[in-house]
C-alpha cells in the first residue's frame, strides 16, 4: 500500500507535486501548532505597511482544519491539477504555471477591491484564504476543455462535465458552505478561459502569452506524436501514380 501510494506521488507531474506537497505540509504543520495560520493569511495592511509579501502566496496554502472538507479539495487538487498539467497543458509547464499564477492575482485583486466596495466589504473581509478559490477555478477551466465528458455525482445522477461547477456550488451551498469562495473560482477561470480561448479565436491575439523568463524557469521536453507506419500525409509522387 504504501509503495503504491509512493509510486502514484512520484507520477505526478512537477507542479501538481509541489502545490499539493505544500498545501498537505502547511495544513498539517497549522493543524499540530507549528506554524500559526495568522502568519498565513491574506491582510491587504500587513503585505503594504509591513511588507509581509509572503502572504500573497502562502494564503494558498492552506486549506483549515484537517477534516473532510479538507480531503475533498485535496482529491479534486490532485485530480484536476493533475489532469490539466497532464493533458490540457502536456509539454507546456510553463503554461500551466502561468495559469496559476494568473488565477491566484486575479483572485487576490477581486477580494483587494470588495473589501473596498460598501456592500460587499464585511462579505469580502471574511475571505483571508484564497486557497480552495484556487483549486475551483481549476476545476471549472478542466470543465471547459473537457465539457462532453460525463460524471456521476455521488451516485445520485450523471450530468456532462460543462455542468461540474455548477453542480459542486450548488454542493456548497446544501452542505452550509460559503458560495463565494467558489464564485470567486468561477470568475477567475472564466477570465483565463475567455482571455486564453475564446478571445485569440475571436481576434487572432493572445493576450495571456507565457512571459519568457518564465519559461525559462522550466525545460519542458517536446511533445513526440508517433506516425503510424504506411501512412501518407500527402498525395504520392506523380512518378508512382503513373506506375499504377
């Protein structure tokens, strides 16, 4: 069991093992006391008066209280991470990096601006943890790409995959969760999605295009489509076509 479980960590790709590596170890490092979650989470005061930068980055990491809450989003962390950077993004981690990297921004600006925002400030205020935000909006750019497939829910009923996020908000909400934090997923993969597929179809410009000094952050290896044998991709010489 264990060598098992070794072997399915070991199989994930690069950055699928680094975030759920670190969301595990700073859940579970919260959960015994050794490190405090107040030195974790997003304080818009603290990152510009103080310049506690690393909040910017480690409101992501965590996940509260070890329960099944906390089990629920790492299976759909290491699922759907793993089946974009494996499919969706093969060959390009610093694409899917990139991904990221634009999902945690946009997130971080949208509650930057609604604490700003009269109404919707004390809603706002309560999201310190952008975490589980993160890996919805994961979920909803594999829904996009991958909308025909279909998925059962519990059991209970089968819906295309199109439909996933909604069916898991409308989860979030039976169960007594906060909608917003997956709202807020929702919005951000929708930007990437339009900003990375509908837009360059629509103009013929791509606006989200990987900056180089991230790609040189990662050696991607080059994507290899085997020919099959006896197989023409092109109309054969005119030399045989009068020998026949």
């Amino acid at each position: 069991m264990a060598q098992a479980v070794e072997e399915w960590y070991k199989q994930m790709p690069i950055i699928t093992r680094s975030y759920l590596t670190a969301a595990i170890v700073t859940t579970i490092g919260c959960s015994l006391d050794i490190i405090s979650p107040y030195h974790l989470y997003l304080n818009p005061k603290l990152v510009v008066k103080q310049y506690q930068f690393w909040r910017l980055i480690t409101n992501f990491l965590y996940f509260r209280k070890m329960d099944l809450d906390f089990l629920f989003h790492m299976f759909f962390l290491a699922r759907y991470c793993k089946l974009l950077e494996e499919n969706s993004f093969r060959g390009r981690t610093a694409d899917f990096f990139y991904m990221l990297l634009f999902g945690a921004t946009v997130l971080t600006g949208i509650v930057l601006l609604g604490v700003m925002i009269p109404y919707l400030s004390e809603s706002f205020a309560k999201i310190i943890f952008l975490s589980n935000s993160l890996t919805f909006m994961m979920v909803y750019v594999w829904s996009k790409q991958n909308p025909f497939i279909h998925m059962s829910f519990l059991g209970l009923f089968t819906f295309t995959a199109a439909y996933l996020p909604w069916v898991l908000l409308g989860f979030s909400v039976l169960v007594g969760a906060s909608a917003w934090v997956d709202l807020l997923g929702m919005i951000a993969g929708h930007a990437y999605y339009f900003l990375e597929d509908v837009y360059p179809r629509m103009t013929g410009r791509r606006p989200l295009k990987t900056p180089s000094f991230i790609k040189a952050l990662f050696a991607d290896e080059a994507v290899v489509v085997a020919r099959p044998a006896n197989v023409r991709f092109a109309p054969p010489p005119e030399e045989e076509i009068h020998q026949d």
